[in-house]
C-alpha cells in the first residue's frame, strides 16, 4: 500500500509532471504527499519554472533558498488542490539525491516520484543523474516519471 509518498520538484517540467503523478497516487490509495526540494549548487544561474511563471536566479544561497521556498510554496499549493491536508513540504540542502533519499528514510515513505531529467548540472548534460542515484538507493519504490 503506498500510504507516504514523497515527491522531489525542482522546478522542470518533468518534476510538474511528478508532482501532478503524485498526486494523483495519494488520492488513489488516499495516501498523504510529502514535497521535497534539494537545490543544486551553490552559486550557478538558474531558472525555475512551474506551471506559466519562471525565475531566473543569478545565484547566491540566499537567493537559491528564496526561489526553492517560492517552489515549495507553489507545489504545496496544486497538491493541497487535490489532496486538502495531506500534504507536507520540505527544503533541504545538500546532494540532492542523497538529501531525498534521506528525508525518505525520515519520513519511513512508501514511495518517491522523480521526474526523470531535471535542471541539474550542465544545463541538463548528465541527463537524469539525480533521478538515477534515487532510483539505485531509495528505500523504498521508487517510480520515475517521463
């Protein structure tokens, strides 16, 4: 039974589709969503995107922690739409495979959704490398989505 699910955003629009999955997983097994956000790097330009609206970040870990909370809140927001208090978030620092797969372990998840590229490293040339790691390490299933 997939109860906790975790889902990892990063403001791609694989991690939208993730999120959206997600969703739609907890509500089927009426499961709760925990959201998580590991930014990458600690000084790179960025852009983040979610739905219509995108940031370009020029980067100190301020403005990185700023734009993953700006994340966070918007994930939050389109989950709490399907699934009205059950939904939990949280922004952690550090390698972002290694920091999910720990906050899965924390939150004993029965599930992490990833998309599988994200705005990772190289404007996307190790293709997945997060989702990878995941993917090799989880604790759990671990569903990556296209």
């Amino acid at each position: 039974m997939l109860q906790k699910i975790l889902v990892a955003v990063d403001g791609s629009e694989y991690s939208k589709k993730a999120l959206e999955f997600a969703c739609e997983l907890a509500e089927k097994f009426d499961g709760s969503l925990h959201v998580v956000h590991v930014p990458q790097g600690s000084a790179a330009d960025r852009v983040m995107v979610l739905g219509g609206a995108s940031v370009m970040i020029h980067a100190g870990r301020e403005e990185i922690e700023k734009a993953g909370s700006t994340l966070i809140e918007a994930s939050r927001e389109i989950a709490e739409k399907k699934l009205p208090g059950k939904v939990s978030t949280e922004l952690r620092g550090g390698d972002p495979a290694g920091e999910i797969v720990k906050s899965a372990e924390n939150n004993a998840s029965d599930c992490i959704v990833i998309g599988s590229r994200g705005l990772g490293d190289f404007g996307g040339l190790l293709l997945g490398s997060v989702s990878h790691k995941v993917n090799h390490s989880a604790p759990c299933t671990c569903i990556t989505v296209h």
